[in-house]
C-alpha cells in the first residue's frame, strides 16, 4: 500500500522537525512543489505549524 504524500511528509518532521521542504521533497522522491501543495493542505486543517524565524526554526505536527 502506498502512502500518500501529506502523511510521508507528516512522518518525515516529526523524525527531523528541521528539515527543509527541499530536504524533505527529496527525501520522498516528489517535486518541491508538490510537497509545498501538501504543506500548504497540512497546515490549512492545522495539521502542521512553522515555529520560529527563518532561520533555526522548525516544524510541529500536530
């Protein structure tokens, strides 16, 4: 069964809350804007939030 992106996304920030979109679209083999789509959906239902500056921030999923 293959698992949709949204969740591989969610799965991978919650192992590694400080990696970037790129990181993250590279690590589950999709385009960044793809994984931007998806971000954008999580973050729409509240599912994932952005913590802090640019800079040193991270992800919280929720």
């Amino acid at each position: 069964m293959q698992v949709k992106t949204p969740e591989q996304i969610l799965l991978l920030l919650q192992r590694n809350p400080h990696m970037t979109l790129s990181e993250v679209a590279d690590a589950i083999g999709k385009s960044v804007s793809t994984v931007e789509r998806a971000v954008a959906k999580l973050k729409k239902q509240n599912r994932l939030v952005y913590h802090g500056p640019k800079k040193g921030s991270y992800w919280i999923c929720q």
